[in-house]
C-alpha cells in the first residue's frame, strides 16, 4: 500500500522515503514539491478545501492513479492515501469511563448520610442538600466512600428509608449517569409491553463512545447483552433501527462535513421518504440517520428544508409512524437544537392530564448532570413557553420532599 507521509531531517523514516531538507511531502520517492506555497503532484498544485487537500483543476494522480474523496480523506483507489490524520474518536461523557475517578476525601458527605437516614426517621432535607449537587465522578467516589467505610450499601439505605418518586430521584442520582441508563434501558424492555420513551431517551442520538460503555456495563449487571433483550421486545422493523444505533459506528464528531457528501445524503432521505408514491425505504433513511455524525446530521437537516422547502422531521412523519417515527424525530430535534429537545420533553412529561412522574424524574436528573446544557435548556423552555422551568415543576409536583429534590436538581 502507497502511503502519504511527510518526513523531516532528523527524525525517523524508511529508505523508501529518505527525508527531504525542506520537509517535503513523498510518495514512492516523488517529492511533493511546493509552489507558491502548496505542494504540488504531477505538476498540479494541491489546494486546501473544506479541510483536505484537492487539486484546483480536478483529482491529483501519483503514477496515474486517480486519488479519490473516501470518508473525508483521500485514498488510492487500492489502499488509503491520507492527507490528513484520522478523525479522532468523541471521548465518553463524564462518568461513562470507568477509568476515569474523583480525588478526594467523601467521608464527612458519608457520614453525613448515614446520619440523615440512621434511627427514627430521615432527614430528607440533608439527603438532597447532599445528593443534588455532585458530579457524576464526584457521585462515584461518594457511593464508593459509603459503602466502604461504613460497610453498607447507599443504595440500598436509600430505598429502605424513602419512598415514592423522591426516593426514585434520590436513587437515580446515586447510580450515576451510566448505570441509571442501563437501570433504564432494562426497565424498558422488562415486563409488559416496551417502554419506548425511556429506550429513545437514553439511546437516541448518543455518542459511539457512551453506546459501548452502557453496552458493557448492560452485560456486567444482568450477564445479557443488552442488544439480545431489545430485540427481543421491538417490532422487526424498529429492531432494525436499534441494532444500527447499538452498532456504535456513527461518524465521529470530528468528521469533517463535506458538502457533497451532505447533498447526496439529502437526495437520498427525499427519494427515500416524501420522494415516493407511498411508504419509505426504512433501511436507507435509517442507514444514513444513524450512522452521520451530530454535525452532518444538522447539515443534513438543514440542506434538506433549502432544498425542499419542507423540512425532514415532516417529511419522516409523512412516511413513519409509532415508536419508529418517534426515535427517527427525535434523532433529527437531538442533533439540531438539543436544549430546546430536552426542554420540549420536559414539558412533555408535565403537559396533558395527570404527570408522568416517573419520566420526569429521569429526564431532570439526567439533564443535571451537564450544568452548562442545564442552562441552556431552562432558557429554551422560559423562550418556548413563556415560563419559568423551575416555577413549572414547582407548579405540577404535590409532594414537598419530591418537589424540593427536582428543584434542587434544576437550580
């Protein structure tokens, strides 16, 4: 295989491609050589455009072969060229990577658990003024505290000595974003009938590097993979919407967005959907929606209303319908406006007769973990709907104990 490299005196390299004094860039002992500034092949100047190298006049050739765009970088028609590095992958969000541990010393927060939940009643109050506030890898080093130096379980403390939907908020706080999403996932596909929201709300729009972590952490707990229970409980065509999304092999978010590339995908969505008589090509649209970066995704969506003049979230509901429709969309408003995503479905769950507490609790918790995404999403909600988040919630929780948790969770 040819390889592009670029060598300087001094430092290591093969005898195929001895370094050149001005570091130039070879192949096959051909020097790039630079002109006027650009490196040059076969006499035509290579030019820098929307983040690769290309030639002004049309695709540059290293012993008449062609070299062609494939995934962002320029390759050989027989082997990989790069002209620039390989994208590097999306880190795991906080508390996703179990190498990753708060320093410090939690055992006066321990203690003061212990003591708001030992004896004859419990002191709620001390219980949120502790819980609501730590990091996830802050949260971490306090369960791990607890249950160490006072050789007892938090968690199970917790749902021995509190009840109802503050103590499923307390709980969820103490497991972590990481194991409250795979608690959550195994809730959704246990018992009667699938929970869909709380699939889509851990899952959709996820990094590859948060995926395979709650797939790891899935199989530790429950000794399954977590792709063996969902299947199992989805339709056959959502199923296959899923596996893509378990895959983990979406375009990283440092992939460069190429214009081309965005036109040809939104060509593709429009015959795929609102381009035929009737139904949807379900492989195509999910193919491309699940495996596009957060960024093209957003490109994608945007290009397609230009270009249409009716927008892809439409054009899905037009061609979708139930639980596949609502992943598609919510995959499309995750990517395009998150905070406002987030502050819709928290107003979602509030909205119509009667609270879904349970979801609630799940979507406040984890919205708290990333403060600054907090912020953004209580000034969404106060610009879509005119109100405070915070008044809202106040406003549909009866509970005191419940009430003051979510609050403190959202302040």
């Amino acid at each position: 295989m040819e390889r592009l490299q670029r060598s300087k005196a001094g430092e290591g390299h093969n005898s195929s491609n001895p370094p050149l004094s001005n570091g130039a860039l070879r192949v096959n002992n051909q020097a790039l050589q630079p002109s006027n500034g650009a490196p040059q092949v076969n006499n035509r100047s290579l030019q820098p455009s929307n983040g690769l190298l290309q030639l002004s006049n049309g695709p540059p050739q290293v012993n008449n072969r062609s070299l062609q765009p494939s995934n962002g970088l320029l390759q050989l028609s027989n082997g990989a060229l790069r002209l620039i590095s390989q994208v590097h992958p999306t880190p795991p969000s906080p508390g996703y990577d179990p190498r990753a541990v708060a320093q410090g010393d939690a055992s006066r927060d321990a203690k003061a658990l212990r003591a708001a939940m030992k004896g004859f009643g419990t002191d709620e109050r001390a219980l949120i003024a502790i819980l609501a506030k730590p990091d996830p890898l802050q949260m971490g080093l306090l369960r791990n505290t607890y249950n160490s130096i006072l050789r007892r379980d938090l968690l199970s403390d917790i749902e021995s000595e509190t009840s109802g939907y503050f103590r499923d908020g307390l709980m969820s706080l103490v497991r972590g974003p990481l194991a409250q999403d795979v608690y959550n996932v195994n809730k959704a596909v246990s018992g009667m009938g699938t929970k869909e929201s709380l699939l889509n709300d851990v899952l959709i729009g996820r990094t590859n590097a948060d995926i395979r972590a709650i797939k790891q952490t899935y199989y530790n707990q429950y000794h399954r993979t977590m792709e063996s229970d969902i299947r199992g409980d989805l339709s056959m065509k959502t199923e296959k919407l899923f596996d893509m999304i378990l895959a983990a092999t979406r375009a990283e978010e440092a992939t460069p967005i190429i214009p081309q590339e965005i036109e040809r995908h939104v060509g593709d969505l429009y015959a795929a959907t609102i381009g035929r008589s009737q139904g949807a090509d379900q492989i195509t649209v999910c193919g491309i929606l699940t495996s596009r970066s957060t960024g093209q995704i957003r490109a994608i969506a945007q290009q397609f209303e230009a270009r249409y003049h009716t927008t892809l979230i439409k054009a899905l509901e037009r061609r979708f319908d139930g639980h596949m429709e609502d992943a598609l969309v919510l995959l499309i408003k995750r990517a395009s406006d998150p905070a406002m995503t987030d502050a819709e479905q928290l107003e979602s769950a509030m909205s119509g007769i009667g609270t879904q507490d349970f979801i609630l609790v799940q979507r406040i918790v984890r919205i708290h973990w990333n403060r600054q995404h907090l912020d953004q999403v209580k000034r969404a909600y106060q610009h879509r709907y005119k109100k405070d988040l915070i008044g809202r919630v106040k406003g549909e929780i009866s509970n005191k104990h419940y009430e003051a948790l979510m609050v403190a969770c959202l302040s």
